[in-house]
C-alpha cells in the first residue's frame, strides 16, 4: 500500500462516522461507499470484479463463511452482555450492526432476523420465544467459562455451610460450659482489685545450678597477686576489679593497669612462711600458711590460719595463690556474687 492510499483510507474512516447506507456497502470487499457515485465507481473497480467472479464460482461456502461469522458475533455479543438475561432479539440485533465493521445479514444465509432466530433456537443454551411484542431471546451459555464459574459458587456454598455448622458447634460448646460452671463471674462482673494475686518468682533449678557451676569455676578474686600465661614478662601483678562481663582488670608494679580473662591468668605461688589463699577444692576461700613446696607431685603443705588445731594440710599447687592482705575481697564477698548475676 502506497503512503497516498494509506491516507486516503485514514481520511475515509475519518469521514464516515456512524453507519453509512446499507445499499452502498460491498459486503464481498467489506467496503462502505459514501454515496451512489462512490459505489458505482468501486462495482467498476478491478478488485471488486474479481471478488464477484470468485463468488460466482464459489457461492455457497462464500455465503456460509458469512454466516458462520454473523453467527459467532451475534452469539459472542449474547455471551458478553446477556448472560442468562431474557432480552429482546432486536435489542441484540441492533447492537450487533451498530458496530461498523459487523457481517451484514444480507451476506449470510438467513433473509430476515426471524429466520435466524430459528436457525438460533436448534442451538445449545439458546432459547428463543415469540411474543405480542417480538421475538425474546435467552441465553444460557455452557462454555468453560460458565462451568469455572459453577464450580466456584458450589465451593463458596459448601465453604458457607462448613461455617454454618463450626459456628453451631461452637455455641453449643460455649451453652455447655456456661451450664457446667454457672458460679463462675464474667469478667465484667471482677472487681480489678481482687483479681490481683502475689506471685513468688523462682530461678528455675537448672539456672542455680549453672549459677553455682560458674561460681564453682571461679578461682579470680580482687586482692590476689596472678601472672598472665603469654605474658610472663609482665611479671606479677594484683587482681584490683573484676567487671560485670567478668574481665579482671590487673595493675602491674610497672604501673599498668590490663584486662584479661580467668583463663588468661595463673596464680602466683609465694615464697614459704607466705600466707596463700585457697582458691578451689574444698577448703576454697579460706586463708593458710603455706609451709613447704614439693614441685615434683605439684603439692603445697598448708597450715590453716583459723584452725585451731593447726593441722598440716596436702593441697595442689594450682589450688592456693598468693595475696595482699590489705586489697583481698574474698569469693563469698557480694561483690563477687553480684559480678556472677
Ligand atoms: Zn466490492
């Protein structure tokens, strides 16, 4: 198609608003003319006269693809607007040709409306009344569409019965309890005041336990004099806070002051006729005099400060530490239980 053709078919379409007539349609081209002079011109056009030719040759398939169409669009035009709906067949009629590009009934096999109506009632979901006031035409479509739609509105009744019989079931329960404990007030009827209770919270058995395990660990305590394992250049130093997160906080004799975890630190051992702290085992806490040293069964022999009858005792070397008197905070002080907590 030329560019002045295209326009002239665009500039024609402009032109022809709403429907033109009847009797200057060539429906075998599907062309509207706009007057007598225009149809004239294009029933002498080569492309109609072939078109005619063909038709004379092949009228009955021409005639019936025609109709077939005509038939699908009346019928789509049902499907869409009239679903179910008794509606007047001219109504429907009307509708279909006031769409520009529709099949004209005169293309097709059927002369008059009447006709087609007929032709409409042998087929499926459609049926078609005469009346005083014209032909009335219903239409029950059964296509896929219709079917989804039936199988949805079952689903949603049987959902609403569902429903129906967990609701009846659960005013029955609530009728039942009611019945059972008649003394029982509403909430409405509680005074606030006397719904208060006092309840004793305590620590579940298993959070004790981890508590005294923790505890139990626990050798650090402010006042005894440690070394840092991978730090023994450092030298000795005094244990002066141990924090909430449990870090020991040392001061050195150089002036420094460090933090370090327990596992970092080791106890220091003094010299024999030193008091030691007992930092574990069962005599933990106390306080002795360390009387001897033997390194090779890593054991200490102790004299207890407090024991009146001042027994030798055999303890680990790792189970005593030495200590400043004038800083020592023992275990059992609330401090260290609070940095535990
Ligand atoms: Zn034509």
């Amino acid at each position: 198609m030329t560019k002045s053709n295209l326009l002239k078919g665009v500039s024609n379409r402009l032109k022809s608003k709403g429907l033109q007539k009847l009797r200057w349609y060539c429906q075998l081209c599907e062309k509207q003319c706009r007057d007598e002079n225009g149809f004239k011109c294009h029933c002498l056009s080569e492309s109609h006269i072939r078109r005619v030719h063909n038709f004379g040759t092949n009228q009955q398939s021409t005639v019936a693809e025609f109709s077939r169409a005509f038939e699908l669009n009346f019928l789509k035009h049902l499907q869409c607007s009239y679903r179910h709906t008794r509606v007047e067949a001219t109504r429907v009629y009307n509708e279909v040709i006031s769409h520009k590009e529709h099949i004209h009934m005169n293309a097709t096999k059927w002369t008059t409306l009447t006709e087609f109506l007929k032709h409409l009632a042998s087929k499926e979901g459609c049926e078609i009344e005469e009346t005083p006031k014209g032909w009335f035409i219903l239409y029950r479509p059964t296509d896929s569409e219709e079917a989804l739609r039936m199988r949805l509105n079952n689903k949603r009744e049987r959902e609403n019965v569902n429903e129906r019989s967990i609701e009846k079931v659960i005013i029955s329960q609530s009728k039942s309890c009611k019945s059972s404990a008649p003394n029982i007030p509403s909430p409405s009827k509680m005074q606030m005041g006397k719904t208060v209770q006092t309840f004793t919270l305590k620590p579940k058995p298993e959070c004790i336990s981890h508590a005294q395990e923790a505890l139990d660990c626990q050798w650090i305590c402010v006042g005894l004099v440690v070394r840092v394992k991978a730090k023994q250049s450092l030298g000795k130093g005094v244990v002066s806070a141990i924090n909430r997160l449990h870090l020991v906080t040392v001061s050195f004799a150089i002036g420094i002051f460090q933090e370090f975890s327990q596992a970092e630190l080791e106890p220091v051992v003094p010299k024999i006729g030193a008091s030691v702290f007992i930092i574990s085992g069962s005599l933990k806490g106390a306080k002795a005099e360390l009387l001897g040293i033997d390194l090779k069964r890593k054991e200490a022999r102790i004299q207890m400060v407090d024991d009146g009858h001042r027994a030798d005792k055999i303890v680990g070397l790792s189970e005593i530490c030495k200590f400043e008197e004038s800083r020592l905070v023992g275990l059992t002080s609330t401090e260290q239980t609070h940095a535990l907590a």
